[in-house]
C-alpha cells in the first residue's frame, strides 16, 4: 500500500475565506488551513438507507473535530441504496410507477420508484421482490419477478439503452421466468418452476426482442451459481432450512437448464463458438433468485455491486486530494474485506495513496490482513444502541465522535 498523499500546507483568509494571495483582500488575515479531508461512506446499517447512515456520521465527525472538511456518500453493494448512492453522485430524477409485488400471495400492484439519468434507468429489485430474510415456502414456490419486469418493460418503453436493477437476495426464487413472461407480453403467473421447454423457449425468444439494444445489468453483492451449495436455493437455507432449500434447489434445475442453454455464446479469437457452462454453475446466474439466468439468457450482464457502483459513481475521483477516507459496514471480516463495499472502497481510496479507517459493528480481520486489504486502521462502532439492531441517526452521531478526536490532527 502506498503512503498517504503528503500534506501541503495552505493558507486561508479569515476575512474572505479564499485562498491566500497576492491579491487577497486588504485585511490580509491570513492562517494556515490545515484542516484534515475526509471522504465518509457507509452503507445500509441497521434499517437505515446507506444515505442517512454516512449524513449522520458525517453530523457528528463535524461536531468533534469542527475544522475538518467532510464529504459524506452513502455506498451499496446493489442489494440496497442503489438509488441513492448514484443520485448523490450523478442527480437524476425519481420517477414514482406501479409494478406488481411478488412475494405477495396474490401477487399485489405497489407503488415502486425508479431513477432515470440520462439514458439509465436504475431499479432496486427488493422492491417487487421482497427480502431474502422474510423468505417463506409461499414466496419462495409461487413467488414471481413479473414485477421487475413491468419495470423493465417501462423503463425500454421511456426510450432507456440502459437498465440497471440491483438486486441481493430476494423472497422469490423463480430464476427470472416472471421478469421473462412480463416482457413477452404475458400476464403474470405464479408458480412458473413447471414450465414446457417449448413455452419457456418461447418466452426467451420474445423478451430478447422487446430488449435488443438495451444494455441490461444486474448488479449483485454476491456472485453465486444458480444450482449447489453456494446457489440461490442454499441463500434461503436460514430462513426456511436445509431440506427445503434443496427441494428448491432441484426443483430449479429443468428451468436452469433450458435458460442456460439460452445464453448467447461468444465466440473466442479463432472465431468459433465458445465452450458452454454447465447449466446453473456459471457465476452470477444464481443471483436475485436466479435472476442472473434470465439476465444472461437476454444478453445481459451480471456483476459485482461493489465495484460497479464505485466505478459508476466515479468513487476513485472523489477521494482524489483527500487525507482520509472513513468506510462504516455492518461487519469487516476477510470476505468484506475482498469483495465487498470495503474492498471497492480501500480501492478507490489506494489510486491515491489515502489512508482508509474501516469501521464496522463487528472487526473479525487482523492487522495484517487488514493492511494487505489497503486498510489503515480498522474499529469496532460502540455505543449505545449501535452494537446490534435497529440504530438511530442520533445514536450514529453519539457513536462517531471518538473517531473523529483520534483521527484529528
């Protein structure tokens, strides 16, 4: 890891507040800025959006160390803040519509919002597809992604090149077939786990029309296959148990097979068709419930939400010229530490040498690996109410201050 960016000191007129020179003001009143520049970012943390957790800590680093010079930016990892981490970043307009929810039984009309910027249109997918942690049998049998794609549909209806639906895991668990059936056209129909190989086929076939020239991206927090022990059936497995998860999981494998047969194949240097993945164990094709299947069947693209969303909202830029970033997660342990929020984070923030402080409500990495992962320094968040549970900004303001004093210099 590179040294921290060196400090250069600069001055700062207590009149005018502009940079010292010489043709500053006629006072003259000029002192050293030597205020420390921060880049604080968190994500969703105990029931509160990414947005409100990084302003509230952002509240109370000001309120300890008053001079320093903070810039707050809610993160996600594509399952939640989507939206807000690149309105925050790059505006855009929320736009209110109605698609069906899902997880429901029936499945039931909700209000949803989506952001358009530009030719992208942004979907949260928990939005029609419920979460993962409120799975049941019902949701995860019957459950359908015809919702999402209602969304979808609107969103290519509107004029978009590009749709964007960040996703972790949800309450359904129907690989896409519902999301496919609403952009063919077709009226939404739980339980599509049994379909024919002809209909389904058929389905393919027309959403891949109604979506040609549009990019569509899923962004995922984690990469899984669709099938085994690390796939979208086993994400279910601590709310609803083992053995039922492996019924979901072979119940998968007909649909799996045909969406993965679909898969346009690339064509390697020689110019002949790419070897095939085995159906249901390509990465990412498990993800949002097996949405990842549908996505690649259409073209698509399935990929990691840490590094997309700090990628999209140029995160490496934003720590340029700073002297410290301050990343807060509902955990730092190793695997956060390769590929989630704090991975893209330690990134960004290494393209210009700037210490990182990690904080998180439980620290299970090492000094080491902390070091080899870009981490300066990492801390347990303490303090009333934000050990565990639901957490209030407040209780985040309190909690922050301590850092802020060590940190201060």
């Amino acid at each position: 890891m590179r040294a921290p960016t060196a400090r250069t000191s600069r001055s700062t007129c207590t009149s005018c507040s502009a940079p010292c020179s010489p043709r500053c003001c006629s006072s003259r009143r000029c002192v050293p800025d030597t205020a420390v520049r921060i880049v604080l970012t968190a994500g969703d943390l105990g029931g509160l959006p990414g947005r409100e957790v990084a302003d509230a800590l952002a509240a109370g680093w000001r309120e300890a160390n008053p001079d320093a010079e903070v810039v707050a930016r809610g993160a996600s990892d594509g399952a939640g803040g989507l939206l807000d981490a690149v309105e925050a970043a790059l505006g855009g307009s929320r736009v209110v519509t109605t698609a069906w929810r899902g997880d429901l039984e029936p499945p039931t009309p909700v209000p949803v919002v989506v952001l358009h910027r530009g030719g992208t249109v942004y979907v949260q997918a928990r939005d029609v597809l419920g979460d993962g942690a409120t799975a049941t049998l019902a949701s995860a049998t019957r459950g359908t992604s015809h919702g999402l794609g209602q969304l979808v549909a609107g969103a290519i209806d509107g004029g978009a090149r590009r749709v964007v639906v960040g996703t972790g895991t949800p309450a359904t668990l129907d690989a896409g077939v519902g999301m496919l059936r609403a952009l063919a056209g077709h009226e939404p129909q739980p339980g599509d786990h049994g379909l024919e190989r002809s209909v389904l086929e058929d389905l393919v076939a027309s959403a891949r029309t109604r979506c040609d020239g549009v990019e569509l991206v899923l962004v995922a927090d984690e990469l899984v296959p669709a099938r085994g022990l690390r796939g979208a059936a086993a994400r279910l497995i601590p709310v609803l148990g083992p053995a039922e998860s492996q019924l979901l999981d072979t119940a998968l494998a007909p649909v799996a097979a045909v969406l993965g047969e679909s898969v346009p194949r690339r064509r390697d240097l020689l110019g002949s068709p790419g070897a095939p993945t085995p159906a249901g164990g390509a990465v990412g094709s498990g993800c949002g419930g097996g949405l990842g299947l549908a996505v690649a069947a259409l073209g698509g693209r399935v990929v990691a939400g840490p590094a997309f969303v700090a990628a999209e909202t140029d995160l490496v830029g934003l720590t340029a010229g700073r002297d410290l970033v301050v990343v807060l997660t509902e955990r730092i342990d190793p695997v956060e530490a390769d590929r989630g929020v704090l991975a893209a984070v330690a990134g960004a923030a290494a393209a210009h040498g700037v210490a990182v402080l990690a904080l998180g409500r439980s620290v299970r990495l090492d000094r080491r690996a902390a070091a080899t992962a870009g981490v300066s320094a990492t801390a347990e968040l303490t303090g009333a109410g934000v050990a565990d549970g639901p957490v209030t900004a407040d209780e985040l303001r309190s909690a922050i201050g301590r850092h802020a004093l060590a940190w201060r210099w």
